[in-house]
C-alpha cells in the first residue's frame, strides 16, 4: 500500500462523489435501455459456453439464472435433496435448465413475463393419459447465494471479498458462511452466537454490555448487504448485536478487506446478508421457551403484494424476553424488519427497507479476580452493580438500492443506508481500585455514572458497475465502482461517584444513588471517508484465474468543535489474488490485500504519522467433494500490521516541540501468522457438517516489545464443530455442536501489584434434537454447555470477568403456512 500527503486537486465529498458517479452510470443505464430492451427476445435465445459438474439443484439453478441473467423460480421443496445433471456445451439458459433438470421429475416451463419456472413433471395416469402434477413455484432461485430453504450448511457463492458473485472455491481468501439452516439448527439468534460458531473467529464477551469481534488477532469491520457499516456492531456501546431473525446468513471474510472496506482494522469483515421477498406466499410463526424464563416469538411473511407479482414484500417481527444467570440482569428486545422489491420493468428492480431494533435491560460486567489474577470462586450469579440500573440500545437502519441490467449481462447497482443508534445507560456501575483483601473482601471501588446518553449517525452509499468482457479470445469480469461513507457521534454523562464495597457482602439495591445532571449533548464529532475501486477476473486459461483491483480512498475526522485533527488523501489499497484449478474438484490459490487506519499522533516535525497498515498474505487449497455439496478449504496466512505509533525518545514532552508534547514515529510492527481448516456442507443427503479450525501465532515484530505475544486475550486455536443427521422417513433430526479453545490471560499492574489473569483451555458440549410433527410443524430442543463447564468468556483486567452461560435449554415450536 501507497499513501500520498499532498494536496489533492480533486478531493470528493460525499454528494459530489455520488451524484457523479450516478450519473455516468445513469446516462451508460438510459443509452442502453432501448437497446436492452429490443434485445430481450434474441436475449432468450442466445448460447454461451456450460461446463456445470453434477452439484445439488438448487445451486446448479441459481448458477444458470445468476449467469444468464434470467430469473428462475422455484418451491424449495421441489428442488431440495436433489441432484443437477452435469451442464456442457453451448447452450441457451433454458436447454441449460433443462440438462440441469433431467432425470429429477422436474421440468422447465416460460411463463409469460419469461420468467423461468420449474415444476413437477407430467405423470402418466394408469389409463394411459397424461396428467399435469400442479405447479407449485414459490421462492426464486436467487441469484445472491440465499440460503434460506435449501437446508444446506454450505453456500453456493459470496460477494463480501471483491463483489465479484464467486462461489467459495473462486475466491482466493479465507470465507467462512454460516447459513440460515445452521442458525435454525443451534438456536443462533443474534451474530454473536453465529460468530461463536466460527473456528477463525474469537467473540470477544464483555459480560452483558456486548461484545468485540476479533480475526487473526485483529479487530474486524460489519456489513450489511455488502454495504459497510461504520457504527459498527456490538461492541463500544453501539449498536447491539443484531438478530438474526432477519438474516438469510452471515459470511465472514478473515483478513484485510481494504479493497471495499476502505479504512479500519485488518482483521476482516462480518457480512449480515438479510432475507430478501419471495416470489409466492410464505409465511411462519416460531416460539421458545427456555431456561432463565425465556420467552421468544418471531413472525415472518413474504411474498407478492400484486396478482402480477412485480412487487414483492417481506416482514420479520420478533419480541425476545429473557432473564439471566446472573443475578438482576434481564434483557427485552424487540425488532422489525420489512422489505418491498419492485420491479419497473423488465430490466429494472428497486427495493427498500427499515430495520429497527431495542434491547432494553440491565447489564453486568461480570466479577472481580484476585490482585494476582486468582480465581476467586465466586458464583456466577454474582452481581455488582446497581439493582436500579438500565441499559438500552436502540437503532434503525433504512436502506434503498436500485439494480438496472444492461445488455450482454451488464448491470449496475446502487445502494444507500442510513442508520440511527442510540445508547442510554443509568445508573451504570463498575468495580475499580483496590488493591482487593481476598481475606475480608474490602478493597474494592463501585463507581457509578448516573446518566450517559450517546447518537451515532451513519450515512453509506455504493454504486458500481459489474459484467464480463471479450479479450484475446476469453470471457473476463469486471467490476467498477465508487463508496461514500459519513459518521457522527456524539456522547454526555454526568460524571462518576465512588462508594467503597466488600464483595462478599455486597447488597446492590443498598448503593447511594449517584448524582449528577444530564447537560446536553454536545456537537458530533464527524469521519468522513469516500473511495473509487475497480476489481477485473482475468480468464488467463481454463484452469488459471486472477484477480486484481485498487481501491483509492480519501479520509478525514473533525471534532465537535470542527477541528479537523488529521485526514489522508488518495490513500491506495491494492488487492491481488491467483486461482489455479487442479482437477475439476480442487484449486490453489494466494493472495493479497490490506487495510490501512489513519492515526492522530504527530512526528518531530509536526506531521500527523503515516497511516497504520495491514497486509495479508495467503495461500491456500479448496475442493468441492461428493457432487458438490462439501466444501472444503486450507490456508496458510501472514497478517502484518505496520507504522505502528512509537514514542520518539529524542524528544521530551515539551509543548513548545512541533508535534505540541510528546512525539512519535510510525515505527513498531505487529505480526499474526496461522492456518484455517474448513469444512462445510452435507456428507450425504441426511448428514450436514460444519467444521472449523484456526491456529494463530501473533507478536510484537519490532521495538522494545520485539517477541513479545500480542493480544494474548484471544486464544490462539479454536475449533468449531456442528453437525445434524436427518433421520430419513421419520420425521426427526439428531445433532450437536463441540466448541474447543485454548488458554488465554491477560496480564497487568494494578496498584503496584503485577497480575495474570488467565483461562485454561476447554471444550463446550451442545446437543440438538427436531421432530416434524407434519409438513408445516417442527418441534425442536436445544442444549447448550451439556456438562456444565464453568468458564470466563473473556479477560481483560482483574475487575470484571465474565463467566461464560451454564447449561441451557431451549424448546423450539415452528408452524410454516
């Protein structure tokens, strides 16, 4: 990665950048439009070149539709458990449908808008005749790698690393996709537990007040649809983790993703793909009950709000109670989620949707340690803080996108989101001081904030353009396309109050109630942040792909007195990555990219520091086995993060130096290197399987610390297994889950007193069983911490540590329409 300082001649704000870019790609949509659209019948009819292996029908339909840029319709249940014939030759989509389609009893029908529909075939009656099985077409076969209905625990293609629509084995970095049957399967309501579920990433547990997302040692960014999102999730009282009740699954890309994140931390991205309409009615209710009275019920309905079905329309309803382990905790939650899909034509399609959320409870921390980092044998009800305190997380998120398709497979998208969070918490509470007596429990300080009130406020738009090309003879890919990116924050508290307390007599409803007024809020502090990328597939030879792209980004913050403190200009972040296919099941790949994150510390001369980097460099091997329906993967990585901010020991802390105090220079280096093992899909028909293993080794590369671990909270190895076996022709499903991590701590000085906070390693036990009572009924319980291992699920000083959740139930009713 390059950065420039110098200023720059053409410097885009956020409107410009996007009205500019909208209009180009608007005036290339209206030249082509009539041109499209005379085009549409010989469109029907054009050959291109097939080479699809044997593979589950589902996936085989979607790759046909995605390629051909059809749309095919098709009841999930028709297709599941299926297996496409091979696809080969030049074909047209319909002869390629129809070659997918043969031997299943399904078959090809155009309706009259075109749209492709698949159906049973006909059945002959026992009088000779031929009877027409009834048509029953309800879900599109998407062209987004949707994984809802195919009861699969793979995905069939991802976007999140390039934009490119490339299945898992195409792309040239580590992707791990948890799909919406896996959520289903192991009760994963919210992205933290689907983040538990994946072997190369560490939840990071801060009792109930959230958590962080770390991959190969880093911390990591959050998408929605592909779109960045720059509040975050989780994490920093922000937004809460978002349920995954309005998920259709979440791919999690490891490592650098600069190319379309722009700014942030290397260690990769969480993709929240949410549910898209249907084509036809469907519709469901769920409800659970559970261990620490829980009470869930989530409603979801979709389908066509026009005869002709040219408006489609989706609605998730959720309301979620429950208490906790912990003593005074409870959370309440409620969400919607609705979405339309309009098509104003043949060629055009627009959509737009809300997205709300509000966790309203009362948090804990968890419980203090020794001085020296000793267990203290506390229970894990254990409580401190205020039994009158609240904290409420509350958000909405608007989104519109446009998609306009050109001719010769080209189309255009264009995406905007808007996203309001709020965060109030009272009376929140603390453990502090010490040193701690472990003998009479005195030592310790609770500190209180009466009030603290935060808004962030995120504005996000993308707009590209994607499609092949001919050169030299080969098809290629392309992708171009331009960001922006805008986010406000602004926080108030009114100040903290102390009271000493022994925590082996600790009442919290007997705390004085801290004072202090709630002022008002202050300005926001603002980031702005806009890019250009452009990312080409190169078809170099049939079993040789590469990929390229760059991606140029400017980035500046102000603070709430509109100061602004430091930005970075034409920043570049290039991205490189070969696949060469070894047989038509395997390939190898590596790649390139990085990150960069601006940084405020200033050299001797009074220059803000270069930004930090990450860079990734990785290798690997992936295979698609038994027909395609198990993927499988192996890397080898190397993270690198440098200009690392360093304390320039020529000089003192002197405000008269240029730098205004101390100085720094972008010097130290953080290296993280490891292995990922992956394994997803179905063993058989039956058997579905997610496996998952991840090593990391990180450390201090340069300066005083040089060999030094780094971050040593995050456990360097991690294995995630999970698996359900379909027991054929009776109605139940058998599975469970095994989640195994090594030690970590945590090490510190706290009142002149070294510590070591520390967790051995361990392994936690889940069982699953289901029952279809009928075809639209399913009854499901869950067990999670079998044995009832007691764990911290995280430390970060010897104050509070949470304790990980004992053994739990949970009782499932599903009811499909």
């Amino acid at each position: 990665m390059t950065t420039k300082h110098r200023p720059c001649a053409f410097r885009p704000r956020p409107l410009r950048c996007a009205i500019a870019i909208s209009l180009a790609l608007a005036s290339l949509s209206a030249a082509a439009q009539t041109a499209q659209q005379n085009s549409t019948v010989a469109d029907a009819g054009a050959t291109r070149a097939w080479n699809l292996p044997a593979a589950p029908l589902a996936d085989t339909l979607a790759r046909i539709a995605r390629d051909s840029g059809r749309r095919l319709s098709a009841d999930p249940a028709l297709v599941a458990g299926k297996t496409a014939a091979p696809v080969r030759g030049s074909l047209s989509a319909i002869d390629a449908a129809r070659q997918a389609l043969a031997g299943t009893g399904l078959e090809l029908v155009v309706t009259e808008g075109g749209t492709l529909s698949v159906r049973p075939a006909p059945v002959r009656a026992r009088d000779g005749e031929t009877t027409l099985a009834p048509v029953a077409v309800t879900a599109s076969a998407e062209q987004s790698g949707k994984t809802e209905g195919t009861g699969s625990y793979k995905a069939s293609h991802t976007t999140t690393a390039t934009k490119l629509n490339l299945s898992p084995r195409e792309t040239p970095q580590t992707v791990t996709v948890v799909t919406r049957q896996q959520m289903d399967d192991f009760n994963m309501t919210d992205v933290d537990s689907v983040l538990e579920s994946t072997s190369g990433v560490y939840v990071f547990e801060r009792g109930s007040n959230g958590a962080f997302y770390y991959s190969r040692g880093f911390s990591m960014q959050a998408q929605y649809d592909g779109l960045p999102n720059p509040i975050g999730i989780g994490n920093d009282n922000r937004n809460p983790s978002p349920d995954s009740a309005f998920l259709d699954r979440v791919e999690i890309q490891q490592g650098a993703a600069g190319l379309l994140s722009g700014a942030g931390e290397p260690g990769g991205t969480i993709n929240m793909v949410r549910k898209k309409p249907t084509d036809s009615f469907q519709a469901n209710i769920q409800a659970q009950l559970g261990s620490w009275d829980k009470k869930r019920l989530v409603g979801d309905v979709s389908g066509p709000l026009l005869e002709s079905g040219k408006i489609r329309g989706r609605a998730v309803m959720l309301w979620d109670k429950s208490d906790s382990f912990v003593d005074y905790v409870f959370d309440d939650k409620q969400g919607f989620y609705g979405i339309v899909d309009a098509d104003l034509g043949a060629t055009t399609t627009v959509s737009a949707s809300v997205q709300y959320q509000k966790n309203k409870g009362r948090n804990s921390l968890g419980v203090p340690m020794g001085p020296d980092g000793s267990d203290l044998g506390l229970s894990r009800s254990s409580f401190f803080g205020n039994a009158d305190s609240s904290l409420t997380k509350e958000y909405r998120l608007y989104t519109i996108g446009v998609e306009q398709k050109l001719p010769a497979d080209w189309s255009i998208k264009a995406s905007y989101n808007w996203n309001e969070t709020k965060v109030e918490m009272q009376r929140y509470g603390y453990l502090w001081g010490g040193p701690l007596n472990v003998a009479t429990g005195n030592g310790l300080t609770l500190y209180q904030s009466r009030f603290l009130y935060r808004e962030f406020d995120s504005k996000t738009l993308d707009v590209y353009a994607s499609g092949p090309f001919e050169l030299l003879g080969r098809r290629h890919e392309l992708v171009v396309g331009g960001s922006s990116q805008e986010m406000q924050g602004a926080t108030r508290n009114s100040g903290n109050r102390g009271t000493a307390v022994n925590i082996y007599d600790f009442d919290p409803t007997k705390l004085p109630d801290p004072a202090g007024a709630q002022g008002s809020l202050p300005p926001p502090d603002q980031t702005r942040q806009q890019g250009l990328y452009g990312v080409v597939r190169l078809n170099v030879a049939d079993p040789l792909k590469i990929i390229l792209g760059t991606r140029v980004s400017w980035y500046d913050y102000e603070t709430s007195a509109g100061v602004r403190t430091f930005d970075e200009n034409k920043v570049i972040s290039p991205y490189a990555g070969v696949v060469l296919d070894l047989n038509k099941w395997s390939s190898v790949y590596a790649s390139y990219s990085d990150i960069f994150k601006p940084q405020n510390q200033k050299s001797s001369n009074g220059n803000v520091l270069e930004p930090i980097v990450g860079a990734n460099y990785e290798i690997g091997v992936k295979g698609e086995f038994l027909d395609g329906r198990l993927n499988a993967s192996a890397a080898v990585f190397r993270l690198e993060q440098s200009n690392l901010a360093k304390r320039d020991d020529a000089f003192g802390n002197d405000p008269g130096n240029a730098c205004g105090g101390w100085c720094y220079i972008a010097q130290d280096k953080v290296l993280s290197q490891g292995i990922d093992f992956g394994l997803n899909g179905e063993i058989t028909r039956n058997w579905s399987f997610s496996g998952n293993y991840s090593y990391v080794e990180s450390e201090y590369a340069s300066g005083s610390q040089k060999g030094d671990p780094y971050r040593t909270s995050v456990p360097k190895q991690i294995l995630r297994l999970s698996t359900a076996y379909r027991i054929p022709d009776s109605g139940w499903a058998l599975g469970g889950g095994f989640r195994v991590q090594s030690r970590f701590h945590y090490t510190g000085t706290s009142s002149g007193v070294a510590y070591r906070a520390e967790q051995g390693g361990f392994a936690i036990v889940n069982l699953m069983a289901k029952y279809r009572i009928d075809k639209q009924t399913e009854l499901g319980l869950l067990v999670d911490n079998v044995f009832d291992r007691k764990y911290y699920a995280s430390v970060e000083n010897i104050y509070y540590v949470p304790y990980g959740e004992p053994r739990k139930f949970t009782a499932t009713l599903k009811y499909s329409f």
